[in-house]
C-alpha cells in the first residue's frame, strides 16, 4: 500500500481540477453594450457599434440559450457558447473593468484579426467555406442562369469593373437543392483587365436568422482577412479588413442586420 497521504493528495488534487473545468464550462460573462440609440430621427448609425457586439457574439452561438439572449445594455453570454481562444478574450476585458465601448473596441480588433474565417464553420456547417476559391468556385454553379443573376458593373468603391452574382428568388428551389444559402459574390477585375483581383461573398446564415457573413479571396484564390477599396474623402486605395470593414457600409440601418445589399450613401 503506499502513503495515504499521498493518495489523498491526488484525490483533492484531482477534484480541484474536476472543480475548474466544470466551472470554467459554465462561467457566465456580463458584457456591457454601447448605447442602443431609439431615435429614428437621429442618425440611425448610432446603433452600428451596439449591432456590431451583438453579430459578432451570434457568430459563435450554435443554440443561444433563451436567458441570455441579447438585451439593450447588457448581454450574458455562457463561457460554454464560445471557443476557448474568445471567452479568454473577454474574460480578460472583464478583470480590466468594461464599458459598452471598451466591449466594442475588443470585438472591432477581433472582427480586424480574421476571427471569422477561423469559426466559419460555427455559422456554415452543411455549405463549407473552403480555403481556397476554386474548391469554392466548384460548390456554386456560377454558370447556372436559374440559380444566378449576373452584372457587370463600374464600382465607385473598387475604381474597376466588378462582376456581381447574386442568388435570385425564382431559382430558390433549385438553389436549395444544390445545397447553397442565398449569397452573393463579387469578383473585382484588376483595372484594364479581365484578370481577378479578389473575390468577395457575403452568405446569409444557415440559422433562418437576417444577418448575413463576409469574406474575402485574394488575386491568388486563398481566403483572406482583407480587400481594397477606395476611401470615400479621395481616390486611395485603403485596406479593408473582413468583416469588420464590410459590415460597416453593409449594414441595414433600418432592419438593423448586416447584409448583402450596402448602406447608401455610404461612408466609413
Ligand atoms: C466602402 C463601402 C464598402 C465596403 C467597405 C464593402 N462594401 Fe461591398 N459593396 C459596396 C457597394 C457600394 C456595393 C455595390 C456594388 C458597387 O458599387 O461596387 C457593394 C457590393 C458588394 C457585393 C455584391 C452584393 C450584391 O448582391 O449586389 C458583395 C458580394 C460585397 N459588396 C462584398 C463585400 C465584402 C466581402 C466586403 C468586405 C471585405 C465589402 N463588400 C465591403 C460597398 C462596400
């Protein structure tokens, strides 16, 4: 037999880590919104940063749970809803003492760090975002006139030619059919050429829900975390950040989601 002190020893040992990880699992965090302002009359992009907390949060939920669901100032959310690398984050921004701005700033430079190419699985299970375009490319039946609407345009945002496609409502059987969610694609030409220089897609959500995901694939065809655009005060080439930048011009100010179709007139 050995020491039995020792054998108590682990057994407390080991119930405090049994301890840690149930409670780990079930922490609930109060987060702090910003103001969620009412007021029609006033400018209704008040409510973006408050809308970008509660999108990004419903990134990760697979089944929120009734009780926390989203409030005007404050949403509790259950460690267990979100990936271990996130609840970290905002546990964190809990010890530093939070406010509905500092909650915001938190998820902007989260939204900026390509968090939702890393979870997109969370949101798009049964239609798999792949990391490469031509794998993608071979999901969507771009050619299909039934499924697709398709224009070319002059885009004031890119300064090129883009090509759009975009899911239209009388191909909706035949779309779900072939798998796929109401989406649309961007494709934008490199300036004089009929080569593409990234493609963008905005994906409604497979949970019946409004809001809608973005993303982007570069020149190359690898999913990345940014495209260009032209800044709004000139002519200069910007960097934009996915989603973070896309949600700001495609955002539903009225309905209050984040969807294909941009704000107009935009500005961010
Ligand atoms: C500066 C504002 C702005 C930003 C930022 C922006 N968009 Fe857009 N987006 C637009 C505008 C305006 C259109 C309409 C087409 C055009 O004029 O180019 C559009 C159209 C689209 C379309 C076609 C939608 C349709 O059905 O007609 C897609 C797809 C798209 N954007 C994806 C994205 C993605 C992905 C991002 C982020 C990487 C993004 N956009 C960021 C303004 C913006």
């Amino acid at each position: 037999m050995g020491n039995p002190l020792r054998f108590i020893g682990v057994g407390v040992v080991f119930l405090l880590f049994l301890v840690n990880t149930l409670s780990a699992q079930d922490e609930i965090i109060r987060l702090p919104l910003p103001p969620n302002i009412m007021d029609k009359t006033q400018n209704q992009m008040l409510n973006l940063k408050h809308d970008t907390v509660l999108y990004f949060l419903a990134m990760f939920f697979v089944s929120p749970d009734e009780d926390t669901g989203p409030s005007d100032k404050e949403v509790l959310i259950s460690t267990r809803q979100l990936p271990e690398q996130i609840a970290v984050e905002l546990r964190q921004l809990e010890v530093e003492g939070m406010t509905g701005d500092k909650v915001f700033a938190k998820v902007r430079e989260l939204l900026k760090s390509g968090v939702a190419n890393r979870y997109r699985e969370i949101r798009h299970r049964s239609f798999g975002i792949s990391d490469h375009w031509s794998e993608m490319e071979r999901q969507l039946f771009l050619d299909d006139t039934e499924i697709w609407s398709r224009s070319r345009i002059a885009s004031d945002v890119k300064g090129t030619v883009r090509v759009i496609y975009r899911t239209q409502r009388s191909g909706a059987e035949k779309r779900r059919a072939k798998g796929l969610p109401p989406m649309s694609v961007a494709m934008t030409l490199k300036k004089g050429s009929e080569d593409v220089r990234e493609t963008e897609l905005i994906i409604k959500r497979e949970d019946g829900g409004l809001d809608w995901d973005f993303y982007v694939y570069d020149g190359d065809g690898k999913l990345a975390v940014s495209s260009l655009f032209l800044a709004s005060s000139g002519k200069k080439e910007t960097i934009g950040p996915a989603p973070y930048s896309c949600m700001t011009c495609h955002y539903n100010p009225n309905r209050r989601t984040f969807e294909n179709l941009p704000r107009r007139p935009y500005s961010y």
